[in-house]
C-alpha cells in the first residue's frame, strides 16, 4: 500500500473518530432536535408532529464564543391559544393546528381535516409575511395552491421512510437525527442554501414595487369565498389576524410610515383581508396595535433580531384584539355551510 494512501485512509479513520466523539459529545448538550415529524396516515395525511419525542429549543451552547445563550420560547398561557383561555374562561378548549412551515394553503387545506374531527365554532388565521407566496412552492406534506380545486389548494405528497421508498428519503431522516447537523442548522444557524449564495453589500437596493400576477385576485377570492366553508363555520365566526411589518415598525420609532416597498406578498395580504372583510369575515390588522404599543412602552413584540416570532407580548396584544370579537358573538346558526 502506497504512503499516500495509507495517509488517506488514516486521516479519514481520524476525522470519523472525530466526528463520533464531537456526535457523543453534541448529544450530552440542549442542542435544538427541531421538530420531530411523524410520517402520515391515511386519516392525517399532511406534516405532523410526533408525539413520543422530548422537543428540546435552544440557542444555546454557542461554541463559537464560548457562551450560553438562553433558549427562546414562550410559555403555553403566553401563547395566543393560552391568553384565550384566560381572556374567555367559558369559551371551549382552544387548539393549535398550525406547525413551522406553514402558509394560508395549509389553513384552509387542514379545515376538512380539523371539521370533521372537532366541533369547530370559531376558526382563527394569523396570517403573516411569506403565507401567500410560500404556498405555492410547498414542501413535501403541505398544501400548496391548486387554482382548479375548491377549496383553491392540494396536498404535496410527504414520501414515508419505508416499503418502496428511496434511499435517499431514508438517508435523508436519518441525517436530520444527527446531533452534528441539529447543531449546525439550529444553534449555529448554517444554511447551506445561503452560504451557496452570495450577497452583495453596500447600498440598500432601491424599491421595485410589485402587485399581484395573473390568476393572483381569483385565488384570494377563492380563498376568502370557501374558508369558512373549510372549518364549517359561518363568515361571522372566521377571524383572520394579520401581522404588521415590526422591523419597519421599530426603524420608524412605532410612527406611521409608508416607506415599505409593496411586494407581491403584501399587496396579495391586502387584498385578502378586503375580501374577507367583504363577505363578513373579521379582520385584525395588529399594525396600529402593535405601533401604539410599541411607542407607548419602547418593547419589542418579537425576540428579533434572533427569532422573529412574537413574545409573550406579541401574542398578548393578538389575544385581547381576538377575545374582543368573540365576545360580541356571533349568533348560534344552524345554516349548513357549503361543501369544503
């Protein structure tokens, strides 16, 4: 055997040794162990979560500046569905069915799935950046939008682990549960779709506003025609809750500004909350809540600039703006709502 491979082969066996000692290592840490999917069934075909799985978050164990950084999250009664529960003591259980990744294809496209096995009396959407576009490149288990369907969406296979899968789909689970790549995705936040990418610094670019594409208006009246339909529910009891542009709203100092530039997203985000304001949906803008808040107290309603999910406060000004419509009520009916 030549020198030069026997030196291949050793720093090979030297690196995997590594790699198992940082993976053992790794494994004793609160590194983050995202969340844990399930496969589908037949009863329950999107992405789910499994239920047998300790959920560790934490940005935390920063190796690079040898610090601890405490982990991020809410507790369930800072939650929008917990603050309900204290605002409407009488209302029944409130239930979350919304997971990462999801857009306004999955919230309507869950609506048959969720009716048939609850009672559903009030259904509500935050609908936030990204929920119009990101519907149409789903992942695999999510809705996407499927303008000829009614409701306007359709399911994108998940492929399961198992039977005729592919090897790779199996290698890809696989890879996920390694402690090594948690830690790089989740704690030292590496992306491999950015690094791929470079960025040119230096002057902001200038706006390009954009409006709605071909076939854009259609599927949002669609979506605000056959929501309530989805969840069996009247119009009156469809509560949509849009979020507010906070990065915007903190340059600004929590004053009204118009300064952001229109995007397809946004613009389609307004058109949808006309619409359903139209056909007798609510309809919560948390901007001019958000800004009085903001103003008034000098909080953050996020943990920005790490994660810009709402705190503790974000979910409590949401509640109160919900809790107030529920209620004044909407009259018991027993109309039948058309087909999902």
């Amino acid at each position: 055997m030549s020198r030069t491979l026997t030196t291949l082969l050793a720093a090979a066996l030297g690196a995997a040794l590594l790699l198992m000692v940082l993976e053992a290592a790794l494994r004793l840490l609160p590194v983050q162990n995202g969340l844990a999917g399930d496969d589908p069934s037949p009863d329950w075909p999107t992405h789910r979560l499994r239920s047998d799985v300790h959920y560790t978050f934490s940005d935390a164990w920063d190796l690079r500046n040898v610090r601890f950084i405490e982990g991020l999250m809410n507790r369930y009664e800072e939650t929008l569905q917990g603050q309900l529960a204290r605002l409407l003591p009488d209302a029944p259980a409130m239930l979350n069915f919304g997971v990462s990744g999801t857009s306004l294809a999955d919230y309507i496209g869950l609506g048959p799935m969720v009716s048939r096995r609850f009672r559903v009396r009030w259904a509500v959407v935050v609908v936030v950046a990204g929920d119009f576009v990101d519907g149409f490149t789903p992942p695999p288990g999510y809705f996407g939008w499927n303008a000829g369907n009614a409701p306007p969406v359709q399911l994108r296979p998940q492929p399961v682990c198992s039977g005729a899968a592919s090897l790779l789909t199996c290698t890809e689970k696989l890879v996920r549960l390694l402690a090594i790549v948690r830690y790089t995705r989740g704690n030292l936040r590496f992306d491999l779709r950015h690094f791929l990418h470079t960025s040119v610094k230096g002057a902001p670019r200038p706006c390009v506003p954009e409006g709605l594409q071909a076939g854009d208006a259609d599927l949002l009246a669609a979506y605000a025609d056959r929501l309530p339909a989805a969840y069996g529910v009247p119009p009156e009891r469809v509560i949509l809750v849009f979020d507010a542009d906070r990065a915007e709203l903190y340059r600004s100092h929590g004053m009204s500004t118009s300064t952001s530039c229109p995007t397809r997203d946004s613009v389609a985000r307004n058109a949808l909350a006309a619409a359903a304001a139209s056909r007798g949906e609510h309809v919560i803008d948390m901007g001019p809540v958000f800004a009085a808040y903001f103003k008034a107290t000098g909080g953050r309603l996020d943990y920005s600039p790490i994660d810009w999910h709402w705190n503790a406060a974000g979910h409590r000004l949401a509640a109160a703006e919900v809790a107030r419509i529920m209620r004044l009520g909407a009259p018991e009916t027993e109309r039948t709502p058309g087909p999902p």
